[in-house]
C-alpha cells in the first residue's frame, strides 16, 4: 500500500487557508500555489539518494553530498497542474517536464483524455505528477497509467488538496505510488466537489469563471 504524506507545517496550512478563501482573487491564487508547491517540493524529495563527491573549494578539497540515483520529472495534468510546475522547476532546475491533458467531464466526472507528451526518457526519471486537487481520483489515476503505459516505474503525485475518496481510489488503483497532499479534506458533494476545498482550481487559477 502506497503511503500518504500529509504536510502540517504552519506555512502551507496558511497558505493553503488564504487559497480556499472566496475572495482570493486569480493573481494571489496563483501566487499561492507557486510557494506552497515550492515548500511542498523540500519534504516530496527528502528521501532522494546523495553521493559523496569531492569538489574544491577556495581553501581546500573536500568530500560534499550532491543528489545521486535517478533524474527527475515532473508531470502537471492540465490545466490546474500547470500552477505547481514554476514552484517545483525553480528548486529542481534539470528537471524535465512532460504534459499530460485530462477534463474531468462534469456530468459522468470521468476523466477525459486529449494530451500527453513526456520527456523521451520518461521511464529513466523519478516522476513526480502534479494536480492541485484529488477528487474521485480518477484523473490523477487515468495520469498515472497513461505514465507507466510508458514504462515509468518510479512515480509520487502531489496534491494540493485531496478528498479521502480520490486517495482511496489512487492506492487501490497504484499501489506502489505514495501521494503528498498539503490538506487532506473531508469528503466529494453531489458534484464531485471537495468539501470545503476550494471550488474549482483551474477557474480559480486562470480566471476563468
Ligand atoms: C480538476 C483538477 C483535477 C480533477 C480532479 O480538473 O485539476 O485534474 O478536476 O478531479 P477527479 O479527481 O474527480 O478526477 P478539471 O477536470 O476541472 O480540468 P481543468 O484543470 O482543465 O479545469
Ligand atoms: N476539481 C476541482 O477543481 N475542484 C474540486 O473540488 C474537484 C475537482
């Protein structure tokens, strides 16, 4: 069973409370994301292996830790993902960044597949799949098999807010996918919503409703 990361540190809790407030506008929403994605990045790669090399610097040679194992990626799903990219890009500058489209057609909330582009060595890469929120959990899902379709084995996704139904849906359907949430909600509404959420992240991200 895949574990489940839920982020406490004050920050991103207050953070995260300004970006459910109705009134916060597209601009500091977005904001919002960027830095809490950028804190969130700091504890998804904690346990990421380092290798000792040795370097020189002004004084002396000395033995220093830099990252080892594999190379990273990161996978938004479009649209709402897109507001996570700059945050985890600006920690992890090498990484590369693949796209994956998915709507989550509003009368059957099942996921709608319409892009998918990856890095062409995907499968060599520690992936990490971005999505602001984790509902039925069937986009992130649908993302995920679309990735290991490609042969990537070493995958986390990380959420901004997640429902126990879609965290439910994502460890039974990808077990060995541990998911990183900043808030951990209480349950979907009759539209698939989560409440309290924060309403609908790509129209609040984008401006677009
Ligand atoms: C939202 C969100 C997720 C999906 C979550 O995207 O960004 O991708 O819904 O719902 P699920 O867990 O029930 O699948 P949406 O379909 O609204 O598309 P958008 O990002 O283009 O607005
Ligand atoms: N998608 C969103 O953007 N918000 C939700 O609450 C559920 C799905």
């Amino acid at each position: 069973m895949s574990k489940v990361h839920v982020f406490d540190h004050p920050l991103i809790q207050h953070k995260l409370s300004i970006m459910r407030k109705t009134e916060t506008g597209p601009k500091e929403f977005r904001e919002l994301l960027e830095e809490i994605s950028m804190l969130m990045v700091y504890e998804v790669t904690r346990d990421l292996p380092t290798e000792e090399v040795e370097i020189e610097t002004p004084i002396c040679r000395t033995k220093v830790k830099m990252l080892a194992g594999k190379k990273l990626g990161i996978v938004p799903i479009l649209r709402a993902g897109l507001g996570m990219v700059d945050g985890i890009s600006n920690m992890i500058p090498a990484c590369r960044i693949g796209h994956i489209g998915l709507y989550r057609d509003p009368e059957t909330l099942e996921p709608v597949e319409y892009y998918c582009k990856l890095p062409h060595d995907a499968q060599d890469r520690e992936l990490l799949v971005l999505d602001p929120m984790l509902a039925t959990g069937g986009s992130a899902s649908d993302a995920i098999t679309l990735i290991k379709k490609r042969g990537c084995t070493h995958i986390r996704l990380v959420n901004l807010i997640a429902a126990p139904e879609g965290i439910a849906r994502v460890q039974k359907d990808h077990p060995d996918v541990d998911i990183y949430v900043a808030g951990l909600d209480d349950h979907l509404n009759d539209h698939g919503y989560i409440v309290p959420g924060l309403g609908d992240a790509g129209d609040r991200l984008f401006g677009t409703k």
